[in-house]
C-alpha cells in the first residue's frame, strides 16, 4: 500500500522563507581562502561555496561570483589553492571578504605568511589546517556564479586538526565555519550514529530476503523453469503427478509461483 506523504501536515512551527536564503541554508561548511597567481599577481579570495565533485579522479569545485576580480584570476591561471583557515585568522576572513583584489594587494593589505606550493603557482597560507592545490578543469557560469572545476594535484593537512577526518581537539586547530555575515563557528563536539540491532529493525529481514531473491543466479532460473516444463508436460499426457513433487521442488530452492499454476484438468495429480 501506498502512502500519500502530501497528506501528512508540517510539524508545529515550520516556517516558510525566501527562495535566496536557499544557499544560507547549505552553509556551515568549513571556510575556504582561495589563493591563485596569474602573471605574477597573487591574490586570495574568502568563498564557503566549495564541495567534491568526483572521487576517481579527485575533483573539487568552487563557485565565485562573476563579477569578482578573484573569478577573472582564476579564469586566466588554471589553478587554485584551497586553505582551510582555524580560529586564529577569523579576523583576517572576515576583512578579506571587503577588499577587492583588483584594487589592493591582499597579501600586503593584510599580512599574511605565506609558503610554496607544490604543484602550482599559488601561495599556500600559514595558519590554515588543510591545503588543496587544482588544476582547473572545467569552468561552468551558473546563474550569477562561475563554478571551477578543479583536479587535486596535491593535498596537505596539519594532523592536529585533521587525521583522515576532521579532529575536535585544541580550539585553535578547529576549522572556521562560516554561519552568515560576520558569525562563524568552529567544530564543538563529535556524535557517532550506530546501526539498529536486527532485533531493533524487522525490516532488515525482508530487506535480507528481496537482496536474496535479487541474487537468484540464471542457473536457477533455468533449473526452475526446466523443472515446471517437466512437471506441465507430465500433465499434458495426462500422467499422475504427485504433490510432494511440488514440495521437491521447494527443498531444493525451485519455488512454484502463482504464475506458474499448473492446468490441472489435464492430468491426475495424486492424493486429490
């Protein structure tokens, strides 16, 4: 049976909002400070619009406004970094978020220690946690956004924040979280979810069975249909047949369907 969820009325409190404040919503994210060089200028942007895009091979996107200077930057170079910044530089982010790289030189502007790279051109920053090095790959304008493509060419992290997942230890080594504006958040604790016992889930058993019947192998298959064949073509000539046939057939994994109902009224089927 059917559930028609369009029945079921919104909890008490829900409100509705803008359709803008969609991309508020997915926000929380760490922050990320995207740094870039072109004909000798570097410069370095604050973004929370960044996500994976592929694992084989490593693919990672940021979107930029259009508009930007930061976008045009990255456009022309075909690489970016990646920084991840902790709780020590909330103040530089938030004022590099008010300059424009076209018009000050951000890294003058704010003094902010530097170190090579890699696989590219762009500078890494002191103070982050992480550090993702691309090459742009693809470039796609989304609305009033470009969203950059970029393959991972190198990777690097401070184990103190992360140690193949991201760590709540020294609050100075928590990534930056940006929330709206001015506010931002860093890591405060960590939650593990578990799975349901299979006493605490009944359904996990009918899960169990249909995953089951899914890996019936085409040997089966055709072991059932001969054996149906077989026991019909019994029938046709008129042959007794006897039930426990049928349950045969069941202990040895051959299950008789309603679809495969047997015309009995052209045989003698024993113990009828």
């Amino acid at each position: 049976m059917s559930i028609d969820f369009a029945l079921n009325p919104p909890p008490d409190g829900i409100e509705d909002r803008a359709n803008a404040l969609a991309g508020r919503v997915l926000m929380g994210g760490p922050v990320a400070l995207v740094t870039t060089t072109w004909r000798g200028k570097s410069n370095v942007v604050p973004i929370s619009w960044h996500m994976p895009l592929s694992s084989k091979p490593s693919i990672v996107g940021i979107a930029i406004g259009q508009e930007r200077y930061s976008a045009e930057m990255v456009k022309h170079a075909q690489q970016f970094a990646i920084n991840i910044p902790t709780r020590p530089l909330l103040h530089h982010v938030q004022y590099l978020g008010t300059l424009s790289g076209e018009e000050v030189d951000k890294f003058e502007a704010t003094q902010l220690e530097t170190f090579g790279s890699r696989t590219i051109t762009a500078p890494l920053i002191v103070g982050c946690c992480a550090w993702i090095e691309c090459q742009v790959v693809e470039a796609f304008p989304i609305g009033d956004h470009m969203l950059f493509a970029g393959l991972v060419t190198a990777v690097r992290v401070d184990p103190a924040s992360f140690d193949d997942r991201w760590l709540v230890g020294d609050p100075e080594t928590r990534p930056l979280h940006f929330i709206a504006g001015n506010r931002y958040s860093t890591l405060n604790g960590i939650m593990e979810a578990r799975l349901p016992k299979d006493y605490e889930a009944p359904e996990r058993a009918l899960r169990d069975l249909i995953a089951e019947e899914l890996e019936l192998t085409r040997e089966a298959q055709e072991r059932r249909e001969e054996a149906v064949g077989e026991l019909r073509e019994e029938l046709r000539r008129g042959h007794a047949v006897d039930p426990a046939a049928l349950d045969d057939l069941a202990k040895s994994g051959i299950e008789v369907s309603p679809d495969d109902l047997l015309d009995l009224s052209k045989g003698i089927v024993l113990g009828e």
